[in-house]
C-alpha cells in the first residue's frame, strides 16, 4: 500500500499530465467524488469495475444515482442482436467512470481488458472520463504495472469471473496513458485507501 506522502506525489505527477486529481480517503469519499463529477443531464458508461461496486456506485443493492445510465440500455441492445448499434453507442457516452490496473510513481495510468469496450471511451470517444484508484495500484514504473496486470490483477479476475459461471478472462488489450491534451477531461479519483482489485 502506497504511503500518503507516495499519494500526494501521485497525484502532482498526474496533474502534471494534464488529469484532474481528487485524493479522498476510501470508499464513501470515493463515491460522493463521482457524483460531484456527474451532472444530472449525463448520460454515464459505468465501466465493469470491482472498484465501482465497491464504492456501492453499481451492484446489488446500490442506491440510485442522480444521472442517465447507459449501461441498462447497452444490455437492452445486446439482448436483442443489435451488437453494432451497442458498440456505437458505448463508444461516445458524455462520461465514463470506471478504473485502472495501475499508476506508476511518474503519473503513467495502465488499464487492461479483454474486448476493449471500455478503452475507445477512455483514451477518447468519451466527454469526460473518472477514474476511481485505490493506493495499492501505485506501481513504482511501467514494467512494474504490466506484472501488476499479468501476475495480479488477471489471476483475480479471471477468479470472480469463474465464480460467476462465466470463462475465465484475458488480457487482449492494453490502453497506456501517458497525458491528457483536453483540460478537465479526465479525473482520477485518488483514494488513500484501498479499492477494487
């Protein structure tokens, strides 16, 4: 777990990148950040993340959120065979939220996945983009975040997929963030805390 002081150097060098940075201290401060990011008129991609149903954003029992979700019409989509007109539509929402697999200590964001579906929207088809971090994805540089992927966060992964009767996961693609161009386009929601894988 990264130190508060390994938090706030983080979060300099993140905005020193071009991201927003909000350090919180764990889950609830985690989740009011997101709302205070979101406006009512948003139509939001909740991003398939351990973190957001740790934060209690999705899930089971998750209270209401006060945004447009785009999620419940994706799945509408995808029931009825209309596969391209999903990707479309999850290809550009005003905001995702979501997470990452790693930060390293020079700011750099590593995000992992096995369709892709959520790094067109992250690295551009999005509005805004959040990111909510826990500290134990502080890595100390990119080599040490790709085995953070490989070694880690896919075995744990692969794990609650099992579980849930599916087929396990696999790493496809990657998405490295080195900077953000677009001011205010990208927040990182920065817990000191731990969250999600």
């Amino acid at each position: 777990m990264a130190s508060r002081a390994k938090v706030a150097t983080v979060a300099r060098a993140l905005r020193r990148r071009g991201l927003d940075v909000e350090i919180v201290e764990g889950a609830s401060d985690a989740r009011a950040a997101v709302l205070r990011c979101v406006r009512p008129s948003d139509l939001v991609l909740e991003a398939t993340s351990e973190t957001l149903r740790e934060i209690g954003l999705v899930g089971e029992g998750a209270p209401p959120v006060p945004y447009r979700r785009l999620r419940p019409e994706l799945d509408r989509l995808a029931r009825a065979g209309r596969r391209d007109e999903k990707r479309r539509r999850g290809a550009s929402p005003d905001v995702i939220v979501g997470s990452v697999h790693a930060v390293t200590e020079r700011g750099e964001v590593l995000i992992a996945s096995g369709s892709g579906s959520q790094l067109g929207p992250y690295g551009y088809g999005a509005g805004r983009v959040i990111w909510v971090v826990g500290a134990q994805k502080i890595v100390r540089d990119l080599a040490e975040g790709f085995r953070r992927i490989q070694e880690f966060a896919l075995h744990r992964e692969d794990a609650r997929v099992r579980r849930l009767g599916g087929g396990g996961s696999v790493v496809h693609k990657l998405l490295v963030v080195f900077g953000e161009h677009q001011p205010h386009r990208v927040t990182v929601i920065l817990s000191r805390g731990p969250l999600g894988v």
